[in-house]
C-alpha cells in the first residue's frame, strides 16, 4: 500500500508483521487520561477486543490470547481504539470494570493496583519511588 495511503486513508491495516506478529497496545482510562498498561496484540487479540469489547491482549510470556478480567475480574471496557499514523502501534481507550489494571497488587492494602505504572523513577538519585 502507498505511505500516503497508510498515513492518511481511512482504511485500517494494521502491520503486525512489522514486529513479528505484535503491535504495542497502550491502554489508557477514557475518564481520566491514566495510563494504566501496556501489551502486545496480534490480528486474533485484535479481532476478539473488537468482538467482545473487552480489551484482549497476546500474553507474550504465556504464549497465549487473554482478554483482562476473565480471571480477575478487573475488565476493561473498550471506549475507543486509535492507530497512529503508520498503523503499527494503538491505544486503547477504556472503562475499568473493576478494582484495577495491574496484576499486582499494593501490599498494604491488598488492593489491585489501578495502573502497572505505579514507581517513579527519582531523577537525582535514580532510585524508584511509589506513585500514590
């Protein structure tokens, strides 16, 4: 297909043979404009995100399709999905349906964490901290 074409058509073709089968999938809260993680899709995670509604992913280190929530119950409810513009990485927009994104949890509170991004990283002694 013409660069132009990708670049400014309104046909979707996204490359998952640019890397291997994958593209990156940033997930971000619709309501508030967290990033709440990142994973990797292939053309069958995609096409079942886009049957279900649900945010489906291709498990890199189980080899294996899973769609968020199906074992914790922490669903994420597909609001809006965008490309960029050479159709090799996407967000997904989403509605949390339960207690977070993250697959771990705050040892404090035994709370799932609402987003893997939950350290900083502190610029003068690059050392990470806890986001609240």
């Amino acid at each position: 297909m013409d660069k132009k074409l990708l670049e400014e058509g309104a046909e979707l073709r996204i490359d998952f043979e640019k890397r291997g089968g994958y593209v990156p999938a940033v997930v971000q809260d619709a309501g508030d404009g967290r990033i709440l993680m990142l994973a990797y899709v292939n053309a069958e995670a995609f096409a079942t995100t886009l049957q279900k509604g649900m945010a489906t992913f291709w498990s890199t280190s189980r080899n294996e399709l899973w769609t968020k929530g199906e074992t914790s119950g922490d669903f994420l409810k597909i609001v809006e999905i965008l490309t960029d513009c050479d159709q090799d990485a996407l967000i997904y927009r989403v509605e949390p349906q339960g207690g977070g994104a993250c697959h771990t949890k705050d040892p404090a509170t035994g709370a799932t964490r609402a987003s893997c991004f939950y350290r900083q990283l502190d610029l003068s002694n690059e050392q990470l901290t806890f986001v609240k």
